[in-house]
C-alpha cells in the first residue's frame, strides 16, 4: 500500500473509531452496559448530537459508491459497516447512503460466510 492511500487508509480508520463510534458507545454505555446506578440518561441527547456531528462529517467525505479507499476492498470497509450497522441497530438517523453502503459490505459472500460462522 503506497503513503498516500496508507494514510486515508489510516484517517478512515481513526475517524470511525474515535469520532463515529464513539456517540454510540456513550449511547450504549448509559442505555445498557453500565450498572444502572452509574447511567446518565441526560447524556443521550449529547451522544445522538455528537453521533449525528461525526456521520454529517463522514457523508461530506465519503459517498459511499465504492469502498473507503475507492476500488480497494479494506478493514476500514468492515469496521465502517460494522459502526454503520450498530448505529442502525440503536435507531441512530443514518444517511441511505451510508445504509446502502452498509447494505453492501453485509451482502458481500465473504460477510455473509463470516456471519454465519460466528452464529
């Protein structure tokens, strides 16, 4: 992989991890991860607000015809499908794109085979 698509490849990841995931592990977190106790239901709207910020981001970059990295079939295609469909499963608005994109990446044989696998 040559620098330059090395580092959107990077970027692509980084992004997904740190700011398009991380409104709906917050949702997650206070919605049925954490002990009940330590829930803060007041903090959802601010994981939906920064979710929300992260994905109108994402759909100024990507347009979701191809893969991340164009023709190029990568890791940053399944983690972004992944973050997609746990942000469809927590009823979190997405772009059609972007569920179209997701769409995509889930019905791919290798997706469906891995799926299977994992019951």
């Amino acid at each position: 992989m040559e620098w330059e698509t090395r580092a959107r490849y990077d970027e692509s990841i980084f992004f997904v991890l740190t700011e398009l995931e991380q409104g709906l592990w917050t949702n997650g977190k206070h919605r049925f991860a954490l002990p009940e106790e330590h829930r803060v239901s007041d903090i959802l709207p601010t994981a939906t607000f920064e979710f929300n910020k992260a994905v109108s981001t994402l759909s100024h970059w990507f347009d979701g015809d191809r893969f991340v990295l164009g023709e190029q079939f990568t890791m940053a295609d399944i983690i972004l499908a992944h973050t997609l469909n746990w942000a469809e499963s927590f009823e979190f608005v997405v772009p059609e794109k972007l569920l179209n994109y997701k769409n995509r990446m889930y019905a791919r044989e290798a997706c469906k085979r891995a799926l299977a696998k994992a019951g």
